[in-house]
C-alpha cells in the first residue's frame, strides 16, 4: 500500500451486511429476497386475494369468517415460501366443497376451486 492511500477500518459485526472493497468492486446482495414462484402458486395467490376480497361484500357468516382465516393462512405461506404445502391445499379444498352455495355465488370462489382441482 502507497503511503497516501487512505487503509480501511471495519469495526463491529458484518453479518447480514453485503459490502466491496477496491476501485472496481461489485457486492450484489440477495438478503430477504422473496421465494420464487411457479406459475400455479402465482395463479392460486390471484385467485386466493380476489375472494378475499370478495368475501368482504357478503354478509359475514361463521362459514365466510373459516373461510377468510383459512385463505389469509394460503397467501401468507404462499408469499413466505413460494407454494402452498398439500395440507393447505387440502383444507382449503374441504372448506369450498362445504361451501358449494358460495362457490357458485362468488365467481372468485369458483376460481379458487377450480385451481385446487375441485
């Protein structure tokens, strides 16, 4: 090192932390990146917050409340980990074929249904 260049000190922890060193250095960071997602979980996270929020313009019933809780639980895994695991899959599809009168009166719960292959 030349005596008028300047050294570099790092003092602390790094972790979690992306840094370069160097007049042509690149640090690229990836840290909280979200999971990638299929096709099909892309398409069954739409469909899953458009009856959301269709569920909002009906009356509230212990039915649409069950309902809501278990499709508010499909979006969070599906936005934290990139799918919905088949447990959730599965409740959600016993939920809606209890719920046929609201299958057949909400298109987006159609939707729902049809991509859980019901």
């Amino acid at each position: 090192m030349a005596t008028d260049e300047r050294g570099v000190s790092i003092s602390g922890g790094v972790h979690g932390s992306t840094f370069a060193i160097g007049s042509h250095a690149r640090a690229e960071s990836h840290h909280g990146v979200a999971p990638q997602r299929d096709e099909a979980a892309e398409a069954l996270l739409t469909a899953v917050r458009e009856l959301r929020a269709d569920l909002t313009r009906l009356r509230s019933t212990d039915e649409t409340a069950v309902l809501d809780t278990a499709l508010a639980e499909t979006e969070e895994e599906i936005v934290t980990t990139g799918q919905a695991g088949p447990t959730r899959r599965e409740r959600l599809r016993a939920l809606l074929d209890d719920s046929q009168a609201l299958v057949s009166l909400v298109a987006s719960a159609g939707a729902v249904a049809g991509l859980l292959g019901l």
